[in-house]
C-alpha cells in the first residue's frame, strides 16, 4: 500500500479553514449570520423575538410541492418562524411532510387538514376569486393556535399564502409588532395596482387611509399579505374567524373588524415605504404532453414525487 503524506503546510491550512468555519457558526457561543445586518440581528436575538407562526392554507396540484419548497427557505433561515400548514383534503399528505422531513423542519411546524366543503370548491374553469379560499383551513389553525399557544408570551399570526413572494425582511419587521396591534405594510402587485399600501399621517405613526383602487370602500382594503397580528388579540376575541358569508374581497375585513380599527394599525416597513411582500401568482401548469401519456396508460413521473 503506497503512503499518503501530508505536507504541515496542508494541515496548517486545513486547521484554518476549520477555525473559520467554527467563527462563522458559533460566535460568543449563539448562531450567528453572515449577511445583511437585520438578519444577524434576529439571529443573536432570536431566543428573545416573538415567535410568528405563518399559517398557509395548500391544496393538491401540479405545482404545490414546487411552491412549499421555496417557502420552506424562508423557515430555514429564520429561526423564530413556526409554519402551519393546513391541507384542503381528509388527511395529511405524505408529499407535505416529506417536505417538512428534508426541509428540517419537523419541530417547527405543525400540519393540520380539513377538506373544504363541495358547494365553496372551484369547479373546472371557475376564476380563483368567485368563491372565498382558505377559510375552513384558516379557522382550523386559528382553533389550534387559541390551544396551543402560551398565552403568557407574546406571538405574532400571519397568513402566508403559499404562492406570493416574501423578503426575509418582512420577518424582522413583523417581530416589532407590539401587544395588542395590527401591523400592517405595503404589498407590491395587487389590486390592479404597482402596489398597495397605507397611507400615514405626517409623523408617519398612523395610518390615515390607504390608496386601493379596487373597492376601496372596504373597512380595510388590504391584501392578505398586508398585515400580522398579535396573537393576544386571537385569544381575547375568540369571535374572529374567516366566514364564507361576506362579499368578495372582504376576508380581510371580516377578520380585522373584530380585532382592531384604523386608527390602532400599526405602521412597519419603514414608515409603510418598504416593499417586502409581492402578490405573485404561479401560473397554471400545462401538461398537455402528461396528458397524452396518461390517455396511453403511460406518465412522466412514474415512482417519482415532482
């Protein structure tokens, strides 16, 4: 057998590389961060930050394991996020909690499932908006949250819906949520609009009004992706829940009417100047070729999980 020998030159350099290595994921003994200073901050403060749990309502379909993988990179990087997701069938799928697996984030999540009913499911070639989504699945992580939740810690509900566009930033923001407030931002690429966003008062510390161009005569013509809450206000107004009983586009409303006004949101985002969030939209998937393997008795993705 030939001998390998090792040069004190490689060593040294090997032992370098280790020591940097070292530096860069334990420094003073806590997780630390290289990039931007807003997340090296919610790293070395992540034991103290509110703990926001994103809930997000999936269903199956061509493109869903493909857009829970890239919200499963925000959790990676973020220590204090908590992921409901909620599956619109009769039981939890093991495409969802094989991604949970690989994703490592088993303890930092929580799946739920609640099928929605026949009569509020889009049929065929329905336009996503002619029916309210998400509702029962959003209630159900509303149930659990008021169960489960420690009340004596201060936590923050968003509703993060799977196929919009999130800055980690977003998250730093978020965490500054007070007690008892609505936080609230702007949301690029909605409503018809650039964006949408809140319109403050001249210090910039309340919201005044907010620029919608579609029905703006709503109580708060905001998008989804527009605000989180501070989960006190869950607990305290047990009456808050999604309802399939109001107009389009009034899911919003329906929930914040029961847990603040106007004039309490809270302004995040830089004063409401900050674009953090996009309401993207995936478009829908062509199999037209999958098809036409399927009418042959034939698929792509045979043994596969896409």
């Amino acid at each position: 057998m030939s001998e390998v020998r090792i040069r004190p030159r490689q060593v040294l350099i090997l032992i370098i590389v280790f020591l940097v290595v070292l530096m860069m994921v334990h420094r003073n003994g806590k997780r630390t961060c290289q990039g931007p200073e807003y997340l090296q901050a919610m790293f070395a403060q992540a034991d103290t930050l509110p703990t926001i749990y994103a809930v997000t309502p999936t269903y199956p379909r061509p493109a869903q394991k493909a857009e829970l993988t890239r919200l499963s990179h925000l959790f990676m990087l973020l220590p204090h996020l908590h992921w409901i997701i909620v599956e619109d069938a009769n039981s939890t799928t093991s495409l969802v909690r094989n991604l949970l697996e690989r994703a490592g984030l088993e303890k930092r999540s929580t799946l739920l499932n609640i099928k929605t009913p026949p009569e509020f499911k889009l049929q065929g070639k329905d336009p996503n908006w002619i029916k309210p989504r998400g509702v029962e699945q959003r209630n159900l992580a509303l149930a659990w949250l008021r169960n489960h939740v420690d009340v004596d810690r201060h936590s923050i509900v968003f509703f993060m819906d799977d196929d919009n566009s999130y800055s980690t930033e977003l998250f730093a923001e978020m965490a500054k949520i007070q007690g008892g407030r609505v936080g609230v931002w702007p949301v690029g690429l909605v409503g018809g609009l650039m964006v949408e966003r809140p319109l403050l008062n001249e210090d910039r510390t309340q919201v005044t009004g907010f620029n919608a161009a579609w029905r703006p005569e709503r109580p708060f013509p905001i998008d989804m992706a527009a605000f989180a809450i501070s989960m006190d206000l869950f607990i305290r107004n047990p009456q808050a829940m999604f309802s399939y009983e109001v107009q389009r586009g009034y899911q919003e409303s329906e929930i914040l009417r029961h847990l603040t006004t106007r004039d309490q949101l809270q302004p995040l985002a830089n004063g409401c100047r900050d674009v953090l969030v996009w309401h993207t939209r995936t478009e829908k998937t062509k199999l037209n070729a999958e098809e036409a393997l399927l009418k042959k008795g034939q698929r792509s993705d045979g043994g596969l999980e896409v």
